[in-house]
C-alpha cells in the first residue's frame, strides 16, 4: 500500500514584468514523514484556469525540491521543459520545515539558497542545458558503403625523390673505446 499522495493549491498573482531585476522564488516545504520517493515544487505559470490546474499545467519557472530514491536534486524548468542542473544540490529530506529560495538575476545568473543559506550559484547558461548545442549532427549526414576506416593510406602515385636511393646510409658504431665510459662520468 502506498501512503504518498499528491496536492496542488494555486493563487492568482497581479502581472508583472521583471525585465532588468531580480527575480526570487521561495517557498517553504515540510515532509510530515521521511521520504523515499517526493518532494516540492513552486512553478510560476501564465494566466490559466485555476480550476484545471494540476501537475501538467502550462508554466513559464520551476523550482523543485525532489527526493527520488538515489536522484536527490533540485530541478528549474523554464518555458515548460525541464532542465536539470549540471551541478549536484542536495535537498532536506528530513521532517523538519524548510525554505528553498531560487533567485535569478538580469545577468542570467542565480544563486539557490536552502533555509536562506546559499548551497550553490553560478551562470544559467552554464550550468543548465538551457540553450540548444553549437552543434548537432546533421541527420542526414552518413559515411558512404567504401569507406575507408584507416587513418592513413598509401598514395599509389606516390614516388621517392629523384637521388633517394643515392644517399649513404649512416650507420652508429656500438664499438665504444674502453676508456669512454670514464670519460662521460659513469
């Protein structure tokens, strides 16, 4: 039998336009019980019907405080897709009340912040794979059937220099007289 259950509340909130300022998000979490599998989280979302809010609902910020087996983290989405942070930041997963704070900054910066002590901050951009790669591989990119895997390969109109085979052959005598090994300080 499972005990976990699942309860969302929403409130409207006046519009506003934090363009050039801090944006903070906070909210305080407490587990009645220890958990193995759960956690919180505080979406800031457009305009929607409050009546058919739930888990799915359309949202523009995420911030989850998750406890999930071995998968401990804390979670941002923006613009309805999830983006797990590169970086690890442990939640509470005690019974006690905690605050979770994610603040981000007109510099696509952010600082997180568990009961108003920062554990981590650093770039958006850096440590979220928020924006697509520099590259991708094209799809229909693809080695032809006769490739040919060897790094190098002879050329067959490759020819020696003219007088190649004239140049004498240097070879290093191992005969050494008796007295260089005294000689080089041995």
């Amino acid at each position: 039998m499972t005990d976990y259950r699942w309860y969302d509340i929403s409130a409207k909130t006046p519009s506003f336009n934090n363009k050039g300022k801090k944006l903070v998000l906070q909210y305080t979490v407490k587990h009645e019980q220890n958990l193995d599998c759960g956690g919180g989280y505080i979406k800031l979302a457009p305009m929607s019907d409050q009546a058919k809010w739930g888990g799915d609902s359309e949202y523009s910020i995420m911030c989850v405080a998750r406890d999930d087996d071995d998968d401990d983290k804390i979670v941002t989405a923006a613009q309805g897709k999830n983006h797990l942070i590169k970086k690890e930041i442990k939640p509470e997963t005690d019974e006690l009340t905690h605050i979770y704070t994610l603040i981000l900054n007109p510099d696509n910066t952010y600082e997180v912040q568990i009961d108003l002590n920062k554990v981590e901050s650093g770039s958006l951009l850096e440590d979220w794979d928020m924006l697509p790669p520099k590259k991708i591989k094209d799809p229909k990119s693809f080695k032809p059937d006769d490739w040919d895997e060897n790094e190098e390969i002879d050329d067959p109109n490759d020819k020696k220099p003219e007088g190649w085979d004239d140049i004498p052959k240097q070879v290093m005598s191992s005969d050494r007289p008796d007295d260089v090994e005294g000689a080089m300080g041995s």
